[in-house]
C-alpha cells in the first residue's frame, strides 16, 4: 500500500483541525463568569455598582429615598450592603424578602434594563462561589453613605 502514509497523515490532519475547532468554539461559548475564570471588577457586590458618580448618585440610600411610597431611613441602620438590609426584609416581615426582591429589581423589564445590557446581568456580580467547597456566598461590604 503505497497510498497509506498520506491518507493516515491527511485523516491526522482533519482530525486535528476538528478538535482544534471543537474547542475554540467551546472557548466562544463559556461566558466571563466573575472570580471563576475572569477577574471580578466588583469584589464588594452593591457598592460596587450602587455609587455617586460625576452624572448621577446611584447609593441605595438614594435609590431607596426614591421609592414611590417612601422608604424608611436606613442611613444609620444598614452599615453593611446587604446583610443589614435583613433587618426588615425577611420572611416574616412587612418588608419583601431580599433575595427574590433584589433578583426581581435586576432581571424584570429585560429590554430596559441596565443591569443586563450593561453590567452582563451576571449572578456573580453580587454571588460569589466557592469552587473548593461548593458553597455560595453573598458579596457584603460596608455602607458608601
Ligand atoms: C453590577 C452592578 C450592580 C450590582 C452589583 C448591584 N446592582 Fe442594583 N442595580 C444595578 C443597575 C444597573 C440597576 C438598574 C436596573 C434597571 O435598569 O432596571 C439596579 C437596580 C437596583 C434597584 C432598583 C432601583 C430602581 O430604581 O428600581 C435596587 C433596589 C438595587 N439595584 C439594589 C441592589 C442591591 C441591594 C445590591 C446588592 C445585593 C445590588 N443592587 C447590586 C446595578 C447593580
Ligand atoms: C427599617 C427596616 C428596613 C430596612 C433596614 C430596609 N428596608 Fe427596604 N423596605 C422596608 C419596608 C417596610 C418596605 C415596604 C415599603 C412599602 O411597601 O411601602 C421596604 C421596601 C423596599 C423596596 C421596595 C419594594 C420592592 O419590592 O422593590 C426596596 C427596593 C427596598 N426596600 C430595598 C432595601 C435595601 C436595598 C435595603 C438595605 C440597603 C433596605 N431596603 C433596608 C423596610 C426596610
Ligand atoms: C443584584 C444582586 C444579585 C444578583 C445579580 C443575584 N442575586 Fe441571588 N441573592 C441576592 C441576595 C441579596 C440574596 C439574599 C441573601 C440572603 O438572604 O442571605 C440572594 C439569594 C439567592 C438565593 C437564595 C434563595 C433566595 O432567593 O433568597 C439563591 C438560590 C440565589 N440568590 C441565586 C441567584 C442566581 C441563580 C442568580 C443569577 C441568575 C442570582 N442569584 C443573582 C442578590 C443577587
């Protein structure tokens, strides 16, 4: 068989190039996901993102004070962003549960929505995830107000 040698080498060469396009599609695919495989630009969750700017005072404490209805002042009760905020936003509260209420405030109106067409709408924006243990966590870090 003296055709042997190439076709081998040629059935090598497709193969490699199949494997090579098999994984740099599955390079496309696999999303920046925070602190896992992509650096984490907001390591303290909320006030990373919920900050007074040249063009706007984003702070929760402002956000809140513009709740239709109003908010009470939690100016001095919350000195950590968001884990005081579970004072009054759990379960058997009058105040909605923080975790569906915080969800619902960043992925409702998708095609208006801010979080997702400018800050990826990623979990692990205010999630972080443990990848030894398993566990998921919550970003907290002290108040900006
Ligand atoms: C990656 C940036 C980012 C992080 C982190 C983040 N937010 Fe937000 N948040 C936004 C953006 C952007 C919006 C506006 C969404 C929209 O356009 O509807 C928003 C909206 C909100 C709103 C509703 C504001 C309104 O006017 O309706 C609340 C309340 C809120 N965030 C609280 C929080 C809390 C509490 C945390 C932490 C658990 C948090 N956010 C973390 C970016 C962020
Ligand atoms: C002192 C208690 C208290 C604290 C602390 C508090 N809240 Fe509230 N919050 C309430 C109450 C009560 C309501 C319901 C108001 C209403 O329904 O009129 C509410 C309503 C809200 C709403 C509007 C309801 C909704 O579904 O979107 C948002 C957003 C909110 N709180 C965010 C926060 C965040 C973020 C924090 C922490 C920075 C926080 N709250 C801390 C008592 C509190
Ligand atoms: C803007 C911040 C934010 C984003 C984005 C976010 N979460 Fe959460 N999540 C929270 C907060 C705050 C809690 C409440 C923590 C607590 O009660 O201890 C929570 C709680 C949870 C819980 C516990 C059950 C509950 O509802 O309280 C799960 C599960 C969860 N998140 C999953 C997700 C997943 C999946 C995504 C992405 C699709 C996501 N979260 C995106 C802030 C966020």
């Amino acid at each position: 068989m003296k055709t042997g040698k190439p076709i081998i080498i040629a059935l090598l060469a497709i193969a490699g190039l199949f494997f090579a396009s098999l994984s740099a599609t599955a390079a496309g695919i696999v999303p920046p996901l925070p602190g896992i495989n992509a650096p984490d630009t907001q390591p303290k969750g909320c006030v990373d993102c919920h900050i007074k700017t040249a063009s706007r005072d984003f702070r929760l404490t402002v956000v809140l004070a513009s709740i239709k209805g109003g908010h009470p002042d939690v100016d001095k009760l919350v000195k950590n962003v968001p884990m005081d905020c579970l004072k009054c936003h759990y379960a058997s509260q009058m105040a909605p549960v923080l975790g569906s209420m915080v969800h619902r405030n960043h992925y409702q109106n998708q095609k208006d929505n801010d979080f997702l067409i400018n800050d990826r709408g990623s979990c692990l924006s205010c999630h972080t995830v443990d990848t030894q243990s398993g566990k998921i966590g919550i970003k907290n870090a002290p108040a900006n107000w």
